[in-house]
C-alpha cells in the first residue's frame, strides 16, 4: 500500500501543471482491474453538485489540485473565443462545457466505484475489453501529444515577439519563430525532461498557478481604460454563432479535467460518488469563472484588434508586459517536462510493453527513457513548426482527440457498465441515467464531425511575416498610413460640421419667419460655435497634410542620393473641399443677420 500511495502521490504531483487549455492525460502504468485496491464504494449515490456531502470531509485542497491542472494554455485563446462567438454566446458554452464535463466527470466516478479501477485504462479494460483499452491508450497518447504541440506553439508565438522587440524588428519572421522554438526546446525543455525525479517539479506546479491568477489579474486592469471610456458597448459583439463550431473545442477542452480525475478519486479519504462529484463541481465552477473573466476583460481590452489565439501578442511593448511574456514562456517551457512522464508511459506501452504484462507500473530503463524523449520532442516539435497557430491546434485536438477522452469515451464506458450491471445485478446502481449518458455521447459525436470540418475549413493565420523588416523603414509607412486615415476621418467631420451648419441656417430662417426671434439667437449662438469647430478641423487637416508633404519631400531627396530606396506615392494636396467649408454656403431665404 506505501508504494500505491507514493505512485498516487507522484501521479498527482505529475498532473498540477501539464495541461493545455486544461487537460492532458493520465498515463502512469497499467492497472489490471483484479488486482487493485480501491476506496470503498459509497452505498448512496445521490448526485448532489451544491452542497458539501459531509460535514467532516474537507474537499478544498482537492478542488484547488483539480483546478490546478484544468487551467493551462487555453486561457489565452479566451478573448479570441469571445471575439469570434460574442459575449453571450461565449458565456453560453462556458457554462454548457462546464455542465458537460461535470456529467461526464461523474459517469467515469460511479463506472469506477462499480468496477473497483483507479485507472482510465484499467477501467476501459473492465467495461469495453482489451481492444476499448489499446483504443484508450492509443487516444490518451494522440491527446498528450497535441496538447505538447499546442504549449511548443505558444512558445512560437511569444517567443519571436520577445526577440523581435530586442532586435527592433517591424514583426517577427517565420524564420525567426522556427529559430526560437528549436532553441528553447533544445537548451530548455530537453534538458529538464531527461530528470527522472517528479518532486523537482512542484515548486514549479505553484508558481504556475500563481502565475495564471496574476495574469487574469491583468487583462482586468489592462481593460479599465477602455470599459471607463464606455465606447466598447457600442462596438463589441456580443453574439456571433458562425464563430460557434470553431470554438467549442477550444472552451471543451479548456474545461477538460477527465483524464485527471483518477489521482484526485485516489487522493481522496473514504472517497464516494457524491464527495468525488462535489469536488469536480467546485473545481470546475473556479475555472469557468477565470476563464470567462479572462475572455471578457481580455476582448473587452483589444475589441478594436483582430485577436488571435495567443492574446499575449497583444500586449504593447512595455517592460512589464515583456517580463508577463517571459514568465508566460518559461512556465510553459517548463511544464512540458511533466507532460512527457505519462507520454513516454503511454508510448511505452502502446509500442514496447509486453502484451502479456500486467505490471502495476512502467519502470523505463535509462536508455529506454531517453531515447522516447527525443523522439516525443523532435516529433512534436516538427509538428509545432508546421501549425499555424495555437487556436488551430487547441481547436483542432479539441474537437478530435478531446471529445473522445473527455465526452464519447466516458460516456460509452457509464453505458457499457450500466448494462452490464443490470444484466448481473450485482449491486444496486445509481448516479446519472443511462438516457443522460446516450445525450451527452450525441453531443460528443456531434463536436467530433461538426468542429473539426469547420477547423479544417476555417483560415488559418499566423501573427509573423514572411521578410524581417527594420522598425524604422516601416514606421514611416505606418505613421504615413495613419495620418492619411487621420485625415480622411477629419475630412468626414468638416463635412457633417458642414451640414450641420447649414442645417442650422434653414431653422434659423423658418424660426425668423414665424417670428420666433429667442429661438433664432438660440439658434445662432450654437451655429457660432459649429463655425469654431469646423475651423479647428480645417486647421489639424492643413497641418497634417503640411507634415505628409515634408515627408514626401524628405523621401524624394533621399531617392536622388539612393535610387534602390523605395519610392513613396505622391502626397495629395491640401483638399479643396476644406477651404469651401470654410464659410456657410448661402441658403435661399436668409432672413436673419448672421453678422455679430
């Protein structure tokens, strides 16, 4: 029994930090369903989610290791999945993931209490046989897998960002992205992955967790400004249903916790149905909230930008926001270690284990163990460098690998020991109806077919460019595109000015017509003051265009020294219309004198 508790202990320990938009799998050894033991069965299976089942029994420690190892990478795609769904709708399947992750959390409980497994694929053993098994290992592997890519690539996407800045490069090149990620995986991850000694780790667990708090902590603060200023309402969306099918996964496999779900039922006292239920329920409820606060602050924030996966790019360069980059890096760098114990387990197994073996766990010989590692990590990182972006691959093994584990899986386990347990009636069971296990497996289906055919087709873009530009020969361009945009958007209010103004001049007259001479000085006194502001708008408009054509002129000479220099387009002059806006036009019928 000590070595059980330790291997749980580890198991545990194993799990706090490696997940990827919140989950990863549980992979340790291979548990033979005779042969193990197993906290007694609780005799009442009402399935309680609000209130504690006892009294004496303290679930907190186990919904905060819970919550510890759901919350991972996909707390940055979260202002995307709002921008792309709209607030409503986003909130909408945060609450339903949550729902159906806490279902199916629950089916896989009961299925392990009836069966007496501590493992997802010692219970696959039990109720779906030898091959439900292999075909659990195999999905828990593919899942391990992906989620190590989805990490990779967010190291791709902050990464070259950190570097760039440094270099005063305009963008970070795809170059640059491929270079930053071979170097971290080799000078970082690689090395920290051939340790063998899990309890190295768990400093690193709680720094990570504190790291993820602080940075929810942030987009809050980051989208004060903009909430104060109160021009957010009008336009944010706030519901986007072609957005749906791409997001779904990504927030399914946020609220992922199934595969971690058997070390916490090991961890637990006396654990039963309800206490394990309780514990998942608080777990999950903490995570929804961080996430939707995350996605609503972070769009909220950025609601003028096209956000992307990765919200961090975002964040301007400041030396705050570097450091929140770097930490974010690192701690990424660094949980890809502890994803690698249950992936080299589950690759072990799959491919090298002896069919026959029922060992409770894998030892690896030295060799062995390092030779699986660098084939995982040259894999996976060949597998990073040809992803896109981190919202792809979260949405993509979201809706493929992650509805198996988390939704089809559990469900046809609870169905195939429901029935099998009617058949022998061996004892009395409760918890959720097979009808619930049959709607959440449709829902599952439905996420599988549906979300990946909307991944594959949607467009696939990438936050760097192609050529390495220096900031300077681009910011002309830049500060030049966005005075022109400046002065169109000048030119549209002298304009309205303008029609207001002679708007103003036809009430003017119908008032003094009809000899209403208060309301014509009214009047009057509010065109006066139209008058003023159109000629502030006129005056930026001559200064703008003053500046664009020095500039012009600047770049002209710097042409006749170097004719490789690129070739700016002419700079139009002064327009026209300003200077006729300068007076009212004349109306048929002024019968008032607008002089002082």
């Amino acid at each position: 029994m000590k070595k059980r508790d330790k291997e749980d202990e580890e198991g545990l320990l194993m799990r706090k930090t490696y997940t990827a938009g919140g989950s990863s799998a549980v992979l340790i050894g291979d548990h033979d369903s005779d042969s193990e033991e197993f906290p007694p069965t609780s005799s009442s299976h009402h399935h309680h989610h609000a209130t504690s089942p006892d009294p004496t029994f303290s679930p907190w420690p186990h919904v905060f290791n819970l919550a510890n190892c759901i919350i991972g990478v996909s707390v940055l795609a979260m202002p995307y999945v709002f921008q792309q769904c709209g607030i409503l709708l986003a909130a909408i399947m945060i609450a339903l993931c949550a729902v159906l992750t806490k279902l199916t959390c629950h089916f896989l409980a009961q299925a392990a209490f009836n069966t007496r497994t501590l493992s997802y694929e010692s219970l696959a053993m039990a109720t779906l046989g030898p091959s439900g098994r292999r075909f659990v290992e195999l999905c828990l592997l593919v899942f391990l897998v992906s989620s190590i890519v989805a990490f990779i690539v967010v190291i791709g996407d902050i990464g070259p960002h950190l570097v760039a800045e440094f270099l005063e490069l305009e963008a970070p090149t795809q170059r640059l992205r491929i270079l930053v990620m071979i170097v971290v995986v080799v000078f970082i991850i690689l090395p920290l992955s051939f340790i063998d000694d899990l309890k190295k780790f768990s400093v690193i667990s709680s720094l990570a967790c504190l790291f993820y708090l602080f940075f929810a902590v942030r987009m809050m603060l980051e989208s004060l400004p903009t909430i104060y200023a109160g021009e957010w309402s009008i336009h944010v969306v706030w519901w986007r249903p072609q957005g749906f099918l791409t997001c779904l996964p990504i927030v399914c496999m946020a609220m992922c916790c199934q595969t971690q779900l058997f070390p916490v039922i090991s961890c637990i006292k006396d654990a039963t149905t309800d206490r394990v239920d309780y514990v998942v329920s608080n777990s999950i409820n903490i995570c929804a909230a961080m996430y939707a606060a995350v996605g609503v602050f972070g769009y909220v924030a950025f609601y003028s930008h096209e956000l992307h996966g990765d919200v961090l790019v975002q964040f301007p360069p400041t030396i705050v926001t570097q450091s929140l980059k770097l930490a974010f890096l690192l701690s990424i760098a660094v949980s890809i270690p502890l994803m690698m114990f249950p992936a080299r387990t589950a690759l072990f197994c799959l491919i090298l284990r002896d069919k026959d073996s029922i060992h409770h766990t894998v030892d690896l010989e030295k060799f062995t163990f390092h030779l699986l590692t660098a084939v995982i990590l040259i894999f996976n990182t060949v597998l990073a460098i040809l992803t896109p972006n981190v919202e792809f691959i979260l949405g993509l093994t979201g809706a493929f690998i992650g509805s198996l584990v988390s939704t089809i899986l559990p469900s046809t386990i609870y169905i195939a020991n429901q029935s099998s347990e009617t058949q022998n009636r061996a004892r009395k069971v409760g918890g959720a109806s097979t009808s619930t296990a049959k709607m959440c497996l449709i829902i599952g289906l439905f996420i599988l077919i549906a979300s990946t055919c909307a991944i594959l087709m949607a467009e696939k873009k990438t936050s760097v460019v192609e050529k390495p530009k220096a900031k300077d020969d681009v910011a002309s361009g830049e500060l030049r595109n966005e005075e022109l945009k400046s002065l169109e958007s000048l030119e549209e209010k002298v304009l309205d000015a303008n029609l207001n103004i002679s708007a103003k001049l036809d009430d003017i007259s119908e008032l003094a017509a009809k000899g209403n001479d208060t309301e014509a000085v009214k009047m009057l006194v509010e065109m006066k003051e139209q008058q003023k502001i159109q000629q502030e708008l006129i005056e930026k408009q001559e200064k703008i265009v003053a500046q664009l054509n020095r500039k012009t002129e600047s770049l002209a000479n710097q042409t006749l020294e170097d004719p490789t220099a690129p070739i700016s387009p002419a700079i139009p002059a002064v327009p026209e219309k300003s200077a006729e806006f300068k007076n009212p036009p004349p109306t048929s019928k002024p019968s008032v004198n607008t002089e002082t």
